[in-house]
C-alpha cells in the first residue's frame, strides 16, 4: 500500500472516530440537561472573532479540502508532502490516544461540560481524573487530535487549518479561566496553583 492510500485510510479512520465520539457525548449531554436542573448561565465569552473565524472560517473551509483530499484531484499532488509509513502509524497512536484521552475527560467532566464558553446555574468545579493534574486537558486532548491528523494526512493545506484552529483554540484559554476565577474566586485561584494548564505540572 502506497503512502497517499494508507494516509487516507489513516485519516478517515481518525476523523470518523472522533466525530462519533463527540456526538455521543453531545447527544448524552443534550438528554441529562433536558432533565437537568437549571439552564446555562450567560453568554458565550468566547468572542465573535474567534468564533465567527473557526465556525464560518476554519470549518467551511476544511470540509471543501477534506473533501477534495478524498476526491484526490491531480493538483492535490503539489499540496502534499513525503511521509514514511512509520511516521504515519506513530502518529497514527497520538491521535488514538487524543481520543481515548477525550473520552476520559468528557467521562470526568460529565455535566459540567459546554460547548460555548459558559456556565450552568449549578456547574461545580471539576478536581478529578485529569483535571487533578491539568486544567484544560480537554484542549489537550483536542490538540493531539487535530496535530495528529494534519500530520496524518500529509497536506500543507489541512495542515495548517488544523493548527489554525488550534490556535483558535488556545485562545480561549485566558477567557476561559477569567469566567471561572469571576465564578469559583479563591477556591479556582488555589487550583490554578497546582495545576498545568495543558500538561501535569513538573
């Protein structure tokens, strides 16, 4: 099997996990707060910006290469860089990891988890499973992901919308732990303390 071949199996084989894993849990959370106490408290924090470039931006515009890397046009050739086999698979294992990693924070996380930057009447602050170590593992683990099927699909063009949206991403790191210091005070401060925000602490 040709690098190319193997790269688009690799890649659809991510992708579809991922989607799956994120609608499950979507689906799961749309039921609990349909039975929930308390609807989400305020507005998005994130920003029109951000969120206007990653959902009418990045979005669109992945689809469209995404779709045409399936479609494997000729001129796709020139977007394309070498990649060995093993390279493939090892990265391959991050992204499977990111996966697996996603599904113990939404586990973790359980109700507390929103897609927007918001929170609900009665979101507590999640300490346990990763979230003893790091304050964003979620990002963590969406990083690993989006890193691993950029590189997979060896395309300088999916490549950097994916770490674009990356970077969309991070940026909702300062917002986010400004809506949760205004939210939980001196208790998130402490926390802050002893946490990473991507990685475990040294």
């Amino acid at each position: 099997m040709g690098q190319q071949a193997l790269s688009r199996i690799v890649l659809w084989g991510l992708i579809v996990l991922f989607l799956l894993v994120r609608a499950f849990f979507t689906i799961r959370l749309r039921e609990k707060h349909d039975r929930g106490p308390g609807p989400i408290n305020g507005n998005s924090r994130e920003g029109k910006a951000n969120f206007i470039v990653r959902r009418f931006v990045l979005v669109p515009a992945l689809s469209v290469f995404l779709f045409l890397y399936s479609l494997n046009p000729s001129w796709m050739t020139s977007l394309s860089f070498p990649l060995p086999q093993w390279a493939i698979w090892l990265v391959a294992i991050l992204g499977l990891c990111g996966i697996a990693f996603l599904m113990w924070v939404h586990v973790c996380l359980g109700n507390e988890w929103t897609a927007k930057l918001q929170l609900r009447k009665d979101h507590r602050l999640v300490q346990s499973g990763p979230y003893s170590k790091i304050r964003h593992p979620m990002y963590t683990a969406l990083f690993a992901i989006y890193f691993s099927i950029g590189i997979v699909s060896s395309n300088y063009i999916i490549l950097i919308l994916l770490t674009t949206a990356i970077l969309s991403i991070a940026l909702r790191i300062p917002k986010e732990e400004e809506l949760l210091i205004e939210r939980f005070g001196e208790e998130y401060r402490t926390y802050k303390q002893k946490t990473g925000s991507l990685f475990p602490k040294l």
